[in-house]
C-alpha cells in the first residue's frame, strides 16, 4: 500500500470506513512518496496531491535538506503518530551494540578494483551520452554490483583470480575470535555465491555452521532453526540477507555480521532482528564489515544520511534509501 501505483494501494483506498489505522513498521522504507501514500489511504486530501506534496515537502527535504519544510511536515503529521520503539515495548531486551569493521583491500585486490572502476566510469559516461540517464538504470546497477562483489571477493566473477580478499580474511579471524569465546553468529550477505568462498574456510576452521537461502525449503527452514537455536556446537548461521530478513527467531545468537552493506538499511535491521528480538536474553554485537576507499563506504555514508533524514522527519530509527538522484549515482563511481 505504500506504493500508490500498485492495484493493491488503488482497491484499499476505495474502502469506506469512520475510522481508519495504518500498522507499520517502515513508515518510510524507500521514499517520502510511501509516507504520503499512507496518509492517502487515511484521510485522503491532508497531504495534498502527490504532485504538490513532491514539490513542497518531498523534493525540498530530499533534495535540498530544507530544515524550514522538515518541520513543518513534521508538524501535520505528528498529531496522527502513535510511535512505539522495540525498546519502549520490550523493556526486558538486553542492549544492542553496533560496531563499524574497516578493511583496506589487499594489492592486487585493489588493482583489480581500480581498474573496473575506471572501466565502470567511461562505461556508464558513454551510456548516458547514447541513451540518457533514466534509460540506463539497469547498467547502472550492473555496474555498481560488480564494484561490491570486488569489495566482497574478486573471484565472485573472476575465475582466474588467485590473489586475496581483505574483507574475508577479516570475516574468518572475526569469527575464530568470537567462536572460541564461546559466541554463536548470525552471518549476513547480499550474495549467497560469497556463502560457498566462506564455507571453505569455515571447514579449514573445524567451524561447524549451517547455510539457508531462497534455496532452502520452507519446511527445512524450522528445523534449521530450532537446532541452530539448541545445539552448542552449531557455531555460525550463514544467511542470505533476502530470505532470512523477516520470520526467524535466532535468539540462540548474540552475535550478528553483516559481510557486505545493502542499499536500504531498514532490510539489515529486519535481519539482525532475528537475534535481537523477545526471548534474547544476552547483549547483541553486530558487526558491519565495510571496505575502505571503495563504493561500500559510499553506500554506508548513504544510509547515515537517509537515516538521519527519517528521523528528523519521522522522529523513528527507521532508515531508508529513497530512489538515487543523479547526483547520488554518480557519486558512488567516483
């Protein structure tokens, strides 16, 4: 519903009701566009048509950082708010402590990177100039995904590259560190073909650990997790950041890496969720792995700024990465 073009959000808002709720958990998850949607739904004409909300709240917040308009939204909407946090509600929850993990690249590592990101900025240039921006969306992300995998691991599309990861090497020794203290790790990564490069050195390890991504059967999924929860001696959980973000209870971790950072932020908190929820009764240390002078530092520094956005208007942790203007594309390739 918070996407007004859906025929889901169009059939809703043709109920008729005295009175109306909206339930959610991210109010504001990609844009400003899906707060004004649910108001829509609510008490439809408040925030206007979504072309003036664009032009006067929408755009000037985003794109201008516009304190004066901050406010004032924040003020139509405050009044129709109920916020709750997970720590108003459960006041029994042990803290949460989120630690930022830097790695540098190793030589060769870096020379590979460099050399795609001088590729990927004549690349996306020449693009632009033939088809436009708006026509080139889906090299973008295509351009973009190989700059991550190079920060996760070069071999990921390269089948002859036999030099190192720094990120992974930081991964193993983190998890070698936190397994013979006696922790058990919830692993999180966007790419489950990272999942099979980890598990090889989990072995070497002796580490014991189990995998699930959309591969694994939902009847498995259970069974998975209940023993993960009981058994000591299941050490780590490698995730897949898209099937295991909602309907896990993992509270058998307190510990929480996240080996490559996502675009929307909201998708990492719901992951390390499944260990920092009811029923977990130890501290929980999450770790985002984050490599130095390359685009992950960038998606990171994206993320802090939307984040910060939606809580001043918002007043909610919720954070968000709205749809990326040109100006936020093109940062990312410098």
């Amino acid at each position: 519903m918070k996407n007004s073009n859906t025929l889901n959000a169009k059939a809703v808002k043709e109920l008729n009701a005295k009175t109306k709720f909206a339930l959610t958990g991210t109010p504001i998850e990609n844009s400003l566009s899906e707060l004004w949607s649910i108001f829509d739904f609510l008490m439809p004409g408040y925030l206007f048509s979504y072309k003036k909300f664009k032009e006067e709240y929408e755009m000037p917040i985003v794109r201008d950082q516009n304190e004066e308009t901050m406010n004032k939204l924040r003020m139509l909407i405050e009044p129709f708010i109920l916020r709750r946090t997970k720590k108003e509600v459960l006041t029994e929850l042990p803290d949460k402590i989120i630690t930022v993990l830097n790695n540098e690249m190793e030589e060769e590592q870096e020379k590979v990177y460099l050399s795609y990101l001088a590729e990927a900025q004549n690349e996306l240039q020449e693009q632009i100039n033939t088809v436009g921006f708006e026509k080139s969306q889906i090299q973008i992300l295509a351009l973009l995904t190989r700059l991550r995998q190079i920060c996760c691991h070069p071999s990921l599309f390269l089948e002859n590259y036999k030099g190192e990861s720094s990120k992974l090497i930081q991964c193993i020794e983190l998890v070698k560190e936190m397994v013979e203290s006696g922790h058990k790790i919830l692993l999180f990564s966007t790419y489950t073909a990272m999942f099979e490069i980890i598990e090889k050195e989990l072995k070497k390890e002796n580490i014991t650990y189990f995998k699930l991504t959309g591969q694994t059967k939902v009847s498995d999924r259970i069974g998975l997790v209940d023993e993960f929860n009981q058994n000591p001696d299941v050490k780590v959980f490698l995730i897949s950041l898209k099937a295991g973000g909602t309907g896990l209870n993992l509270t058998g971790a307190d510990m929480v890496i996240h080996y490559d950072p996502w675009w929307n932020l909201s998708a990492e908190n719901q992951a390390t969720d499944r260990a920092y929820r009811i029923g977990q009764k130890n501290n929980v240390q999450v770790y985002k792995l984050i490599t130095k002078n390359s685009i992950e530092e960038k998606i990171y520094e994206l993320q802090q700024k939307k984040a910060k956005l939606i809580d001043d208007v918002l007043d909610t942790k919720t954070s968000f990465i709205s749809k990326l203007s040109k100006e936020d594309i093109m940062k990312l390739f410098e």
